[in-house]
C-alpha cells in the first residue's frame, strides 16, 4: 500500500488488497505470492508493506499467522523479523499446527523407490517433499514445495508422480531416506539442498516409532 494515506488510496485498491489478504489463510498460491512479492521489495518496500498489515490486520478476520508468515520465511533483517515475531506472539490462533508429519511410499515399475512426506506449518498449510531413490544408490530426484495447502494431500492410498504409494511410517520413510543419503556421500554425491528443509526429522527421536506410527 506504499506510503500513501488512507484518503490517498483508491478504496478499489484498498478493497482489493484487503480480500487478497484474507486469501491467505486458505489459498497456499496467494501465499507463496505474497512470500516472493515481499522479497522483491527494497527496505522501505517491506517497512511499508509492514505498516500496511498493522494497519489492516486488526479490522480482518484472518489469522495473524497467515499474514506475516509467508514474510517471515524470506525475511532475513533481525529489526523486521523482531518486529514480525512480536506480532505473531499476540495471535492465539494458528500457531500449533494441526496434525503430525506423514509419509507416503511406493515401488516404480523399475524398482525406484518414491516416497512423499507432508509436514504442517501454520494452519491448513504444509510443505512436501517428493523422493526418488534407493537406500544402496542414493537420490534419483528431491523436490520441496514450501508451501502448500494440506487438502490437496489425502491421507489414503494416492498417486505421487504416477506411481502408485501408500501410508507409511514417518521413521521407516526417513531411515531409507537417511540411507540414500549415505549412498550419495559414498559415491561423492552432496545431498539434495531440498532436504535441508527436512533435516529435522533425521534426528534420535527416530527411534520412538509409536511417535510416527
């Protein structure tokens, strides 16, 4: 909304920057709009854009996680992210995202192995990462989508890629996971950057399996 007032702006423009705000409790395209936009932005760009929200938050009825999340995941400035997470302390709505991670996993008609693991963020949204692989070769292809909407990932038997997979346990997913990743390193491979996202669950609560099952 720049610098103007609030008699400087079109009330269309204010109207429609308004219900495009409202979108991003539910829609993880407007979200991802809205993450890549606010890193275009110079310094004062994002400052404005900041006392955009502070301005209009109060009056919508929108979680203030979905606001200034998506801002939150691309901005690196202590001072802004201070000030963004201040903000999200005073929001009682959002913040524990419901559900746990899951995984899905299936067989290629080659034998790859490909598997899918959904984890919650804020809300209904999630981010996902897609494996080929072998626990003896190692990655074929890893991709991370950051942010998507939780509905469009069904917990029964699904279709990743064209191959067919199937509910798993988290720990048995992420162990062959971490196998791949000792192929790789084997063989003189770095590991997909994709992963770094995920690097969480390669940790020693992996031997909890009632956590993940």
């Amino acid at each position: 909304m720049g610098g103007a007032t609030e008699h400087e702006i079109d009330p269309r423009v204010r109207s429609a920057w308004r219900t495009w705000l409202a979108a991003l409790a539910t829609d993880s395209a407007a979200a991802m709009a809205a993450a890549l936009a606010y890193e275009s932005l110079p310094d004062e760009g994002r400052d404005a854009w900041l006392d955009a929200l502070e301005s209009d938050a109060p009056t919508l009825d929108v979680p203030k996680v979905a606001l200034y999340a998506p801002l939150l995941a691309v901005e690196a400035d202590p001072s802004r992210r201070e000030r963004i997470e201040t903000v999200l302390a005073t929001d009682d709505k959002g913040l524990s995202p419901a559900g746990a991670t899951r995984a899905t996993r299936g067989v290629a008609a080659d034998g790859t192995l490909v598997c899918m693991i959904v984890s919650p963020l804020y809300l209904d949204f999630v981010q996902v990462l897609v494996c080929h692989y072998t626990p003896n070769g190692g990655f074929f292809s890893v991709r991370h989508d950051p942010l998507r909407h939780s509905g469009e990932f069904p917990l029964a038997q699904s279709k990743v890629d064209d191959v067919t997979t199937e509910p798993t346990p988290l720990r048995v997913v992420v162990e062959e996971l971490a196998h791949a990743i000792l192929a790789d390193r084997r063989n003189s491979r770095e590991a997909p950057p994709a992963l770094a996202s995920f690097a969480h669950l390669f940790g020693p609560h992996l031997d909890d399996s009632d956590r993940f099952e």
